[in-house]
C-alpha cells in the first residue's frame, strides 16, 4: 500500500513504479485505487469507466486496465457536486454531504469484492491512497487509504514531499494521528522529489528512524522525465522548454479541464513546447489552440467567454492559426449546446462558438467506448484507435447547400457538407469533422495523439503553415514511448528504493 502525507506526494509515480519493478522480478501484479477523485479517466476494453492513473499503473504492471483497479471514480463538477463512477458505470451525482450516507456501504462492498477478486489472479496488489490517511474529520468515511491497507494488512509506505518543505513533520504529524493497528503496518518511508546533496539529509533521517522506529527506504530524487499527470494542479508545475522545439501547441485550462492525458504524446514530441493557457494574449504565441475535455462544457465555456478568449478565436484562425477541439471542446466549436434537464446546471440552450455547423444536447445517456476508424485527413486510410466519454449527442444541423436548404444527411448524399466547407475527419461522422483548409478540427475520440502517424501528419499540416520542413511520420505509438518512460522510470527509482523491504 503508497500512501502519501499530502495529496501531490508522488503515490501515483511510486505505485506505477512498484509495478514496474515487481513485474521485473517476475511477479504477476495489479496495481488498485478503491475511490479516485479525478477528471481524467481512461475506458476499458468492455466500455467501463476507471481513472487514467489506474490504467496507467495496468500498463506499467504490463496488463490490460480493467474496472476492478478503480472500482469508484468521482468526477466533481463543480457546485460541491460529483458524478459517481461505480464499478464502470455513471450511477448518479451527488453532494459532498451526502455521499457518505448514499454510497459508503456501497462503495465498500465494491471495493472490497474487486480486492477478493484480484487477489485470487496475482500475486502482487500495489494500491494507491488518496490525499492524506490521517484526515481525522473524514477518516471515518475514508474509503481510500487505511481502511483498504488494514482489510489486506499491506505493508504500507509513506511518501512525503520534501520539495514542498516541512517533511519530518509531514510524516511524523501522519503517524501520530494514525490508529496503533494503522502505524503498525507502516514498514517504511519514502521521501519523494529531493534536490541537493544526500548527506545533508542524513542526519534528519536518522532523527527519524530513531524516533519513528521506521526506516527510510527510499529517497527519491526530482525526476526530469514527463509522468502522466492525474491532477490539474500538476500542470502548473509542468515547464515545457525544449531547445529544438519550433513549434508552440497551446492547450485551454479551463476550470474543469478533463483527460488532459490527452496531451502527453504532444509533450513528448522533441520539436514542440506544449503550454497550458488561461488568457487571450497567450494566444498570439501559440502555432495551434486546444480546446480539451470538460467536465462541466457549458461553464467552461462560459469562463472562456469571461477571459476574452472567445470573442478573438475567429481573429485567430483567420491570421493562420489552427484550433482543434477534443469532447467537450469539440462540443463547444459547435452552434449550441442543449441542457434540457439542467444535467450541467440550469437548464436550457446555451450558445457555443459557432465555428462548426454542429448542435449537441445533452442527456443522461453516457457514451464509454473504445474506438477504432481510419482517417479522410490529413491523409486518408490510416487506422487510429481512442476512446469516447461524453454525454448526449452532437449532430450536423441544417444548413443551405446550393441555394436550397437541405439536411446534413442530403449534403453527405452529395459529398458535400455545409456547402463544402467541412468533411468528415474518420470513416465514422459520429467521430469528427475538419474544415477544408484544415485549421479548424473537432474529434470526440480521446487518445488521438497517440496514435504516432497521425500525431506527426497533424504536426506537418501545422509545420507547412509556418514554412518548417515536415517530421517523419514511420514513429511508433506512444504506448511505446509510454513503455521507455516505465523503463526509465524503473530504473531511476530502483537506484534510490530499496524495495526489499516492502516484500
């Protein structure tokens, strides 16, 4: 069990770690968050909902992400309301007061059957806690941390962020307000993103060991390589400064920003600065715009409206710019966006920023799928594969095609859509459009820059605006890049964490 001092400690690098190294020793291992409070969130291959983290933990324990290493997910949206993601799927939203009387029993009984589960099928279960295991006003509805390393009587470890200050009393203030039979499965301490020289640290370790009776067993160095994130805060410590990058790629932070895991493929790529934006005048410094995933799309959209981003989108396409929308982003490219039963708020008809001929309405429906296709642009017949999550639809509405109004469906009859300024950007509608000069793109599918071809032709399109030379496109997924990084990972941990201890 990694539990953490404070939320931002580095659980979700260290579990990811532990998995990668026992599987090295040849264990069979599965990595496990009981309850995750996330707006990233990944799908499986039968279509249910986890956090992205836990599915990144899967693919560095060398499995397939299934359900039963996250068996709830909350997604706030705001307002002190979440959705409640059990076992996979969206039952209801709920109030922060009332969750624990509306779900605790039966979130624990998910919780601890997936664990019965698992520990029949590996031989190893690394799990994650969330925040703080000593938060003694909500420890007594903490489905998380303790509770699950008590259940199992994992060895357990505490990781502490020394880069924030104040460690030692971090992890002895935890202790103290841990229950005797909780302390007691404390085998050892980790202290993450350490700067600066070990033998200065070593007399405070040996305080520690001496008071604690606990060792340290590991103290981890500031690691350089990209991790994928799992809280937004994380973005604001992520400095992308490469010193052969040529090109800019923006990426909105709204509020309610969602799977902006989306965007690690891009962050990875040598040639390209990928920076997160709050303002209009960042605008002027970026190649490409991304409007990312929402959690609350209609009040995002209206904050975007607040910081004066909306209003200058259309000035910056037409100086050359290249905007892409992604799920809820997608959504707002559109002409409206439809609440009728107030599911994001207040109900009604909210306009969006009118760039594509698109109406959504939202609705209770959830659609969770993966998804594969092959690409019409920007060159035709390549396979990509992603997944969906949103609500409710989005559709062409109708528009004049040739002098006559007409259908969206007539004009595809035709090949044409909304008088040949728009084509499909996947053999499925339901999945996309592109404008013909391609600047401006709209995709429901999640994961698309991981798809390597089609991430480098999507780069060339933005790199021949600019009069830069093209990037190969014979790259490999970046599952494979997510692969070294594991590796690298592994081995940087390894050197500093002395792993034995815990087994």
């Amino acid at each position: 069990m990694v539990v953490g001092t404070t939320s931002h400690a580095g659980k979700s690098l260290i579990t990811a770690a532990i998995c990668r190294l026992l599987v090295r020793q040849g264990w069979n291992v599965t990595p496990f968050k009981g309850q995750n409070m996330a707006l990233n969130a990944y799908i499986t291959a039968d279509g249910k909902e986890m956090g992205h983290a836990q599915a990144v933990q899967a693919w560095a324990a060398k499995i397939e992400p299934r359900v039963e290493m996250n068996p709830i997910l909350l997604k706030p949206q705001g307002d002190m309301t979440s959705q409640v993601i059990l076992m996979g799927t969206a039952v209801g939203r709920v109030q922060a007061a009332d969750y624990y009387r509306d779900y605790f029993d039966r979130g624990w009984a998910a919780i601890t059957d997936c664990l019965d589960k698992l520990a029949l099928e590996f031989d190893y279960i690394v799990c994650e806690g969330a925040g703080s295991p000593a938060e003694i006003n909500l420890k007594h509805r903490d489905l998380t941390n303790m509770r699950v390393a008590s259940y199992l009587q994992a060895n357990t470890v505490l990781v502490a962020d020394i880069d924030r200050g104040g460690v030692f009393a971090h992890i002895v203030g935890t202790l103290e307000l841990l229950e005797p039979e909780e302390r007691a499965l404390i085998k050892g301490f980790i202290i993450n993103k350490f700067r600066g020289q070990r033998s200065l640290l070593e007399s405070g370790i040996t305080w520690l060991e001496e008071r604690t009776g606990i060792p340290v067993i590991g103290v981890i160095p500031m690691l350089d390589q990209v991790f994928p994130s799992e809280d937004s805060l994380d973005l604001l410590e992520r400095r992308s400064r490469k010193p052969n990058a040529d090109l800019t790629i923006g990426v909105i932070r709204f509020p309610r920003i969602s799977n902006f895991t989306d965007f690690d493929p891009i962050d990875a790529e040598p040639t390209v600065n990928l920076k997160y934006i709050t303002t209009k005048d960042e605008l002027n410094s970026c190649d490409a715009v991304i409007l990312p995933g929402s959690k609350t799309t209609i009040a995002d959209l209206n904050w975007l409206r607040q910081t004066g981003i909306a209003p200058v989108l259309p000035d910056y396409l037409a100086n050359g710019g290249t905007i892409m929308g992604i799920c809820g982003g997608f959504q707002m490219l559109g002409t409206t966006i439809n609440d009728p039963t107030g599911i994001e708020g207040i109900p009604g008809e909210y306009p969006g920023l009118n760039l594509f001929p698109l109406q959504t309405k939202i609705s209770e429906t959830k659609t969770t799928s993966q998804r594969t296709a092959t690409t019409n642009y920007p060159h035709p017949g390549i396979a990509i594969s992603g997944y969906e999550i949103h609500q409710g639809t989005t559709q062409w509405h109708p528009v004049r095609v040739g002098g006559a109004s007409a259908s969206a469906e007539a004009s595809r009859n035709e090949n044409r859509l909304a008088s040949d300024e728009y084509e499909q950007l996947f053999s499925d509608e339901s999945l996309g459009i592109v404008d013909r000069k391609l600047q401006l793109w709209g995709t429901y599918l999640h994961g698309i820059f991981d798809n390597g071809t089609w991430r480098r032709q999507w780069l060339n399109q933005i790199r021949s605006r600019r009069h830069l030379s093209p990037l190969t496109t014979e790259v490999p997924e970046y599952a494979s890049q997510r692969e070294e990084i594991f590796d690298k990972l592994a081995d940087s941990i390894s050197e500093y964490l002395d792993l034995a201890k815990l087994q």
